[in-house]
C-alpha cells in the first residue's frame, strides 16, 4: 500500500511546502511529483495537500502521514549506516548542529579529526539558535547538536560538553579600560554591545545581570559574536562574549578583558542527540572526542555563576 518512493516525495513536498520545490530538489519535473503524490493519496484512500493561494499545506491526513514518514525514511537511513558499517566503510553522514559561539570557535578542530578517521564521510555543520537545533533533531535532520542551558526535551539526551566562561571586554584605549576594576552595577550603565535576543550568549548575559538585580538597556544588538568583537575594537561600547570566542582579538591586542570580580557569568554547553537515534561509528566518534577534548571545570566561584545563569 505504501511505496517508499512515493512517500520520499510526499516527505519532500511537505518539508518544502512547494511541489515545483520538491521537484527541484529530487532532480525530477514537477508534473512527475504531482503524479506520484496524487498516486499515493489514491491509494491511501486521502488527500494529503491542500491548496490556499499560491501555499501548499498539509491536510490533517498529510500531518498524521509526514510523521510516520519521516520515522520510516530515518530507519531506512539507519538500517543503510549500519550495513556500511558491518562492511567496515570508513564513510557515512554526520549531520551537526551548533550555537554560533560552540559552530564557529570550537567544533571544527574536533571535526577535522573526526574526518581524518572517516575519510569518506559526508560531515555537515549547521550554525543555528538552540531551539531550532532541537527541533531538527527531533526531525531527524540532524544527527547531535551542541546547545546553551536553556531548553530541554524529554526525548532528548544531553551529555555536558564544556563550560563556556562569558567575559566583557572593551578597546583598549576605552575609557572602561583605562578605569580597570569594575563592579557589575558600573558595567551594566556602561555602553553595552550584545549579540541579539534569542542567542545563548544573549540569553546567559541578561540571565546573569538580572541574578545581581541589575538592569541592562543595550546601545547596540548584533548578529554574530565576530561582529560584536569588532564593534569593541573599532571603541563603540563595551561587549560581553565568551573568552573563546574573543581569544584571537585578545592576542592581537584588539580587544581587553574588563575585571569585574562580581560579574563572571558561566554556562555549560551541553551536546544533545535523540534518545532514540542509533549510534553510529561516525556518530559514537564524535561523541567520544567531545568528551576527551573537555576543558578543565571552572573554579567554585565561577561555578556557582553557572548554576545562577543556567
């Protein structure tokens, strides 16, 4: 009754919400899709799409359908994963999710190696916020993720990764620099420069500001930790990023780290994956180096920031 074929194109159309889109992306026509779609709801007795303007939805059928769908297609990947690796291919696909701050400063040393012990592996890295990370993953359109403290989700299991310590730097000939010492109360009224809402970065600062009771009204909100760097540098304001992310413009003298004793915000970042997802070679690896490249745990003081922001 069901045809695997058709139901990668009912699959297909549903995530593209488009028929001429879903042809594009299987390399067929168009007319081809509309028949094997039209063919699959004859045989299942149901209209599967419906059609508003010029918008492609889901009927109540199709929705009960793309979640079987999207099961069966999973297994029929993990059952073509496990026979190449019963015949020992050094292949396979990694499909990795990642905050900015952990996709951009952290994850590739560990991807290259993950390569160099799977040289024929298909390895892809997405950059996007924690919930979409979790929603893929619960789609089976990724594999494991790396997310911030702040979403959880009983299908899911999460292992802690590293600790990402947040630290607020500022130009070196800027006036924040020049004071040294801050307090938080004088580095809230300071002109700050954050990543935008919704990032984990974003989310821990204004986390930790309100654990002191200290009001915050950013001058400026950027999309990218990089672009928050440079905006300190160029002495627009000061920002707050993770020491990861702000070492290279450390070294080079771009950039200073502020003290302020009683600001020293902490997060864990944690690597999620389905609880029901196989465990491949490749995807066992990758976890396992996660584990052994972990930086060493903050001190008590820090720690107890964590658990305050998280």
């Amino acid at each position: 009754m069901l045809n695997v074929h058709q139901l990668k194109i009912f699959h297909t159309v549903a995530r593209a919400g488009s028929f001429s889109r879903a042809a594009e992306a299987l390399g067929i026509t168009q007319p081809s899709v509309s028949i094997q779609v039209r063919d699959l709801e004859r045989a299942l007795g149901v209209e599967l799409f419906e059609q508003i303007g010029k918008r492609t939805f889901l009927t109540e059928a199709g929705k009960v359908l793309e979640e079987y769908a999207a099961r069966i297609l999973s297994l029929l990947e993990e059952a073509e994963e496990a026979v190449r690796e019963v015949r020992g291919s050094s292949g396979g696909t990694l499909r990795v999710g990642a905050e900015s701050t952990a996709g951009t400063y952290l994850l590739p040393p560990v991807l290259r190696e993950v390569r160099a012990r799977f040289p024929e592996a298909v390895i892809t890295l997405e950059i996007h916020g924690a919930r979409q990370i979790q929603e893929k993953i619960l789609r089976n359109d990724l594999d494991c993720g790396i997310v911030g403290p702040s979403l959880r989700h009983e299908a899911l299991v999460y292992v802690p990764y590293r600790t990402d310590e947040l630290v607020p730097i500022a130009a070196p000939d800027s006036s924040a620099a020049r004071r040294g010492g801050l307090r938080a109360a004088e580095l809230a009224r300071e002109r700050l420069i954050l990543r935008e809402r919704g990032s984990g970065t974003r989310e821990a600062t204004e986390q930790a500001f309100r654990n002191l009771g200290l009001p915050i009204n950013p001058a400026m909100e950027l999309p990218s930790t990089e672009a928050v760097i440079q905006a300190v540098a160029a002495n627009l304001g000061v920002g707050i990023v993770s020491r990861v992310a702000a070492e290279g413009a450390i070294r080079a003298g771009q950039v200073v780290v502020l003290e302020v004793p009683d600001f020293r915000p902490v997060r864990t970042l944690w690597a999620v994956r389905h609880g029901e997802k196989r465990l491949t070679a490749l995807l066992r690896t990758f976890l396992e180096l996660l584990t052994s490249t972990q930086v060493p745990q903050v001190s008590e003081d820090a720690s107890t920031s964590e658990a305050a922001v998280s």
